[in-house]
C-alpha cells in the first residue's frame, strides 16, 4: 500500500474503531493508539514511503505536544506547589530513578541505556490521572492536590531530562558522557537566557498584535514552533527538535493570548499525536518478545508496585495519614506519555536500541491497563491493605504539615469550623464574620492558606480527617461544622470521625447530586447542601423579595469571588 491517504484512512479508522472499544472498559485511549499500530505492523499494511512520512507527522506531533506543555508552563503554578509537594516530587523522581538504573544494570544494560529506562520509569501519565479522577469526581480531594502537584513537577523534570539526555552524541562511554554534560549545560543556559528575554519583552506585545486576526496568531505561532524547532535541532546547538517545541511554547507562556493558541493548536495536536503512538505500536518488534519480557514484567511490576510504595513511604515521612499516602502513590502507578516520547527521541538519536523502545512501550501497556483498574477501584484495595500499611500512618504532628496557624485557636470556643476555603467557603466565612461569629477554615491548598492569611480568617492547613488537625481546630468545642469539599467519600469519614467522638457540633456538607444527599444523610449529616436546590431558592427569593431592582448589587458583591 504506497498511497499516504489510503494508510492515513487505515491508521484513522482502526484507531477510532478501538478507542470506542477501550472507552468501553474504561481503558485510556492511548492503548488503543498503540495497538493499532501493532495490528499494522502485523499485516504489513505499510511500505518504508509511507512510514518515512508517517514518522515525520509523529514528529510534528510530538513536538505540537511539548510546544502546549511549555504554553501552560506557570512559574507561579510551581511556586503554589508548596515545600511540602517539591519535596515529595524531588523524592519520588530521585528514588525511582535510582533503583530503576540500579534494575537496569542488573539485567547487563549500558550506562545510557539505563539511563533512559530509568528516566521513563520515573514519570506518570498526566493525561490517564487526571481523566480518572475527574471520572471519579476526586479532583479537589487532597490526594488529588498532591497526584497534580507531582505530575506537574515531573512534567517540568521529563523536559529537563529530555533536553539533556538529547544533547549528548552516541557514545555511551562513561568518560564521554561526563565530557559532554558542561557543553550541555552551557548551552541549555544561553537557550534559556534568550527565551525567558523573548517571552518577557518582545513576544507578549508582538503576539498580542498578531492576535488581531485569529487565522494569522495561529499560523504565526506555528511558524515559531517549527522555526524554532529547526534552529534548536541544527548541528551548531544539537538539541532534538521537540525541545524546540518546548522552548516555543515557554516563550509565550507569559503572553496574554497563550489560551487563544492552545485553542487552535489543540486538535491539530491531537491527529498527529494519534500518529506517534500508532508508529509506536508499528516499531515493536515481538521477534525479541523472548529477551524483553522478562524485563518487561519486572520493570512493570516496579512501576505497579514500587513507585507507589516509594510516594507512600515520602509521604509518610512527611506526616501525612496512610490514606492520603496510599491513594496518591497508586495515582502514579504507570509510566508516562513523556516516556514513550524519551524512548522515541532516543532511539531517534541512536542512543538506545530497538528492543529498549518496545521494552517501554510493552511496560507503557502493561502499566496502563493495569493502573487504570487499580485507581478505578482505589476504595477496594484500600480496604482491602488498610492494615497491612498501617505503619505508615503518622505517630506525631509534623512541623511542616501545618503552615499557617494562629495562637488565639487555643482559646475558640462555640465557633464554626469550615472545611475549604475557596469560593463557597469564603463567601460563608465573610458572611459569618459579619454577624461576629468565630471562624477556623481548615484547607489543604497553599494558595488558599496564604489567601485567608491576607484577609486575617482564622486558618490551618492539612486535611481535616487528620486527628491532630481536628485537635488544632477545636473542633471539639465547635457549635458548626461545614464542609465545602463535594468529596462523598471523604465526606462520610469525616462524619464517622466525628459521630463516633460524640462530639455537640451540627454538621452540614455539600453533595453535587441526590444520590450523594442521601448516603450523606445515612451516615448523620445534619444537613446537606445542594448547589442547584440551594441556587433555585436564592432566585426564588430574590423575586419574591421584589429585590429584582438590587441584581447589579449581588453582582457586583459576587464579582471578587471570581477572581
């Protein structure tokens, strides 16, 4: 088959059949990329033209990704992560890194090579996480907060990685490898000297101008991302073309049309990027099934199991209870997109070999599939290892667990404790205040801390389920407690906590549906709060208050929530 649109229908067609498939057992749709690729590969649908071409679309995918990677790079989003999240993200990419190289050389690998299988086995699909857990509606649970924080920081470590490992040539000698990094190094800083000039003082007002016309920031913005690519990968820089995309996009990331880019680059993203994962799934080779499986198995069960042991154990470290530990680490319980991207420049570059690009993309397969039904069905298994992990859980109160607090906590009593602290729980917090009631908002968000710390609201940070928190609190003298967190799950165990304590304060918690009102309501809620219920009486009241004429008031007064 020689004609490139008959292939491009194929790859088309296969993959949307398969990705209907996956959805179908909730499967991510990467693996229904690569598998097409496989079946492809199998028939021998495709002539060496062909893949030629379609191997150069993969590119322009892979580099269209990191180039919106870079877009949405926020140095304010790292410095929100708190000391608490860098720390947890520096162990984890540190420890599984160290004894994935240590695995590696076991099974006889060079120094390069384990290098790069090391690395991949470090990160975790940013992409599977968070369609999970919004599945699952978790995003705002602190498990999740923590999942997001060190996805984030390992997107930004992958880049690091990738730019690094992409400067060196193809000798895997230790001597040339350590001869090479100061070039490296020197190199990377003068880049990133001149993009962080660029992105401050000449791209923001020449893209702000371009935007004008929406047809023209789009062709513009790729015209700087392919140049630029061109420019990094030429043989005076030697850097691989997707740093270039990198590097694009941290450019106008301070630009004020960065969303309006993102907008338009997105779905022209997404085709080319189904291209590279089905050429993936085309260079596996199953001739070498019988040398990589072995290896595959292991380095998959590593990623399975160790990897989330190691986020467990950083976590306990810190303080943090066993449930909090345990759902974050199986969160990360799978390699990432930016592994089979590391693989591919690799092996772009002749630095790996064909049998270590299907040795990752196998374990890419394995670890997909596999954690997809473990944080799917997180609750089971916790049960089910509740005991057995109990030694993680926190003996004493860490210092750095709380991060902003109050001496006058010490004396509350018959005040209100409000669990979040964003929108919904500051607008009752303020409400509150002004009939001069005391208030105690308990968040884990850093931001939102330091927030209510400018406002002067009485504040603690950590999760509320945690005994020495609700010790911090009083809530044992509290007349009111309410949550804000539209967490069911974490909702009900709050409520068992503090039923079983016998402890006087009214509780009132928020659900999203019916369904979730009722369990809260078995599980001794005082009252449930619906957003749509609550919502339709606040309209109702407001007409038949015959307050239609003070509209342009409550909006205003609601505007300072929004930003």
């Amino acid at each position: 088959m020689g004609n490139i649109f008959l292939d491009l229908t194929l790859i088309i067609s296969i993959a949307a059949f398969l990705s209907l498939i996956f959805r179908f057992f909730k499967q991510p749709e990467i693996l229904a990329y690569i598998l097409t690729g496989i079946l492809i590969a199998s028939f021998n649908f495709f002539t060496a033209s062909s893949e030629d071409i379609l191997h150069s679309l993969s590119q322009v995918g892979v580099t269209l990704l990191l180039f919106m990677v870079g877009l949405e790079i926020r140095v304010s989003e790292l410095m929100s992560l708190g000391k608490a999240l860098i720390l947890a993200s520096l162990g984890q990419v540190i420890g599984t890194f160290v004894f994935g190289f240590l695995i590696s050389s076991f099974f006889g690998l060079n120094i390069l090579t384990s290098f790069y299988i090391a690395t991949a086995l470090t990160f975790s699909s940013t992409i599977i996480v968070v369609k999970l857990l919004s599945d699952q509606r978790e995003l705002h649970s602190l498990h999740a907060k923590f999942s997001l924080g060190i996805l984030l920081m390992q997107d930004i470590i992958a880049i690091f990685f990738l730019m690094f490992l992409s400067g060196f040539n193809g000798q895997s000698g230790s001597v040339a490898i350590t001869n090479q990094i100061l070039p490296i190094i020197f190199k990377a800083g003068i880049i990133f000297a001149g993009i962080i000039i660029l992105s401050k003082n000449i791209f923001p007002k020449v893209f702000e101008f371009v935007a004008k016309s929406p047809e023209t920031l789009f062709l513009v913005s790729l015209a700087w991302v392919f140049g630029l690519a061109a420019i990094v990968s030429s043989p005076l820089i030697g850097f691989s073309i997707e740093i270039g995309g990198f590097l694009a996009g941290v450019a106008l990331a301070n630009s004020l049309v960065n969303y309006q880019i993102i907008a338009k680059a997105k779905i022209l993203r997404d085709f080319f990027i189904v291209i590279f994962f089905v050429l993936l799934g085309v260079q596996m080779s199953f001739a070498n099934l019988g040398q990589i499986i072995v290896p595959a198995i292991v380095f998959s069960l590593f990623v399975l199991l160790a990897k989330p042991f190691i986020v467990m154990v950083i976590l306990s470290l810190m303080g943090y209870r066993k449930r909090t530990s345990f759902l974050t680490g199986v969160s990360l319980s799978q390699v990432s997109e930016f592994s089979l991207i590391l693989v591919f420049v690799g092996f772009k570059l002749g630095h790996i070999d064909q049998n270590t690009v299907s040795l990752i993309t196998l374990v890419g397969l394995i670890s997909f599939a596999t954690s997809t039904y473990m944080i799917t069905h997180w609750k089971t298994l916790y049960r089910k290892l509740a005991n057995n992990i109990s030694f993680m859980e926190r003996t004493s109160l860490k210092k750095d667990e709380i991060l902003e607090t109050d001496e006058t906590l010490e004396n509350l009593n018959g005040h209100v404790v409000v669990i979040g602290g964003d929108q919904m729980g500051l607008s009752i917090v303020e409400a509150l205040e002004d009939r001069s009631m005391e208030v105690v908002v308990v968040d884990f968000d850093p931001s939102i801390v330091k927030n209510l710390k400018a406002k002067h609201i009485h504040r603690l940070f950590g999760d509320i389920s945690d005994l020495d928190i609700q010790e911090r609190a009083q809530i044992d003298n509290a007349k009111l407690v309410i949550s804000t967190i539209p967490d069911t799950d974490d909702n009900i165990l709050l409520l068992k906590e503090l039923k079983h304590e016998n402890r006087r304060a009214k509780i009132i918690m928020m659900a999203l549906d019916t369904k979730d009102a009722k369990m809260l309501y078995k599980a001794g809620a005082d009252y449930v709060v619906l957003p749509h219920l609550a919502g339709g009486r606040q309209i109702a009241k407001i007409i038949l208050d015959n307050n239609i004429d003070k509209i342009e008031g409550l909006k205003d007064k609601d505007k300072k929530y929004l930003d």
